[in-house]
C-alpha cells in the first residue's frame, strides 16, 4: 500500500499519497481549497494527463485518514508539474507563501526522510543542486507565461524568444544565458542530463508550448502517429523514445530523449 503523509498549511489539511517510486502525488480537492479553486473538476481539466490520476479509496486509505469517501470510490490527485500548474492558475494571495512552503520545506524533507518534519534541518549533502533545480523550474513557469502572453499577441518564432528573453532581463534580472538551458522538472533523479526522458507537457514547458502543440508537430514531423486514444512512435523516431512505466499509471508512457527531441522541435518551431 502506498504510504500516506498528512501536511497541515495554515490551518488547511493538506494529504499527500507517496506512489512506489516515493513520489509524492498531493490531494486535489485539498490543494485547490487552499489555492481558492472552488471548481475542482474544472482545476483538474487543464492539466495533462501526466499531471494528474485518480485512486480507487481502498479500506486502508480511510483507515491513513486519505479520505472519508466510501471504499471503491476515486480520488483525484495531482504530481508536482500538475500541483506547480494548479499554484499558477490561482490568483489568491495564499498561493505564493504556499508554493514556497512546498518548495522549500515540504518537498526537500519528504524525499529526505519519507514524512514531514516541520522542525527538521534541511541536509547539507545535497540541497544546492535541488535549490538549483527548484529555481530552474520557476524560470520555466516565467519563461512559459511570458511566451504564452506574447503568442496571443501574435509573435512567433526567434521574435517570440527575444521578447521573453528580453522581459526576463528587464523586469526580474535573469540573464537566461548565465544558468542551464532549458530548464524543466527532472523525472527520475539517478538519470544524467544527457539521457533524460521527458514527457511532451515538459517539452512544452522548455518550449513556452502546451503539450498538445508539441504532440502536434511531432505528428507532422512523422515521428509519432494516432492510434486510437494513444500516440505511437513511428520508424522515423528511432533512437529518440522509449516506454517508461510511470507508478500510477496502468500502462507504460511514451517518453522522449530529451536533447534529441528537442533540435527537431526547434527546427521545425523557428520555420513555423
């Protein structure tokens, strides 16, 4: 069974679930209580797929205190791209002093030692490289309102880029050329930069594109093609995917390598 932990945000019960792999997947009608997202289901249904799942309430999750619904019945939950998209569609004041409580205390001491210790130091072997990967990621999330901002006012392309590029120079002092390029949420923490497999929701993230986009023009780049609610990788994609097994999910995801992917993308997005 997967092991429950229980969060408490000001006041707020906040249950999070901890899948096989030991990460942990937040409760959603929790996460959007706090965050003042009254429509749940409507939250839920801008994520992608990847970002959320829902679990069958089994006797003992009720008896962990996950949930007081009825055995057999589903719980929505969401992993940590879909809790970071869920934090940046709420425009309660709350959500920033909760996106720092996760990040900086929750989260490092969960992976840490499995539970949430309030009171506990953060170790000292490991938290610049994470703090480096945290920091990463807000980029990205900047870095992706700003382009989607700049796309619905009709840029494209290299001049899309140099607008973001620009506005994050002047208006919060990042030099996107001074840190790691392309920064998005690491998958698995033992796999090296140069092997990555990353979803299209990543993709897209690195891209300032939604996931559809990208799987859009990975069909009309003859890498993937539809078969029934499933994307399949075609003969012309060798070398550049594979079939990861994500907990949670029944069947394994099509996962691209990240830096191979990613120059076909760029090629085909500065052409269009």
């Amino acid at each position: 069974m997967q092991e429950i932990v229980p969060f408490d945000f000001q006041g707020n019960p906040v249950r999070v679930i901890k899948d096989e792999r030991g990460e942990p997947w937040w409760t959603a009608v929790d996460v959007c209580r706090v965050l003042g997202l009254d429509q749940v289901s409507r939250a839920l249904s801008r994520l992608d797929n990847d970002e959320k799942t829902t679990l069958t309430i089994s006797t003992g999750h009720i008896e962990q205190g996950l949930s007081d619904n009825a055995p057999g019945t589903s719980l929505n939950l969401v992993n940590e791209p879909g809790l970071y998209r869920l934090i940046l569609t709420s425009r309660k004041p709350e959500a920033k002093a909760f996106s720092r409580w996760v990040t900086h205390d929750v989260l490092p001491t969960i992976r840490k030692t499995g539970s949430y210790v309030a009171s506990q130091e953060p170790t000292p072997s490991k938290p610049a490289l994470r703090d480096v990967a945290q920091r990463n990621r807000e980029i990205a999330d900047l870095a992706q309102s700003y382009s989607t901002l700049y796309r619905v006012m009709g840029l494209r392309g290299q001049q899309r880029f140099v607008a973001v590029e620009t506005v994050l120079r002047a208006r919060h002092g990042i030099e996107l050329d001074r840190i790691a390029p392309l920064p998005c949420p690491v998958q698995y923490p033992d796999t090296t930069i140069a092997d990555r497999l990353v979803s299209p929701t990543e993709l897209g993230r690195a891209l300032g594109r939604k996931a559809v986009e990208i799987n859009r023009t990975l069909e009309n780049l003859g890498l993937q093609t539809r078969q029934g609610k499933s994307w399949q990788p075609t003969d012309k994609a060798n070398g550049l995917w594979e079939w990861v097994k994500i907990a949670m999910h029944h069947a394994p995801l099509l996962r691209w390598r990240e830096n191979a992917i990613l120059e076909h993308l760029q090629r085909r997005i500065a052409t269009h």
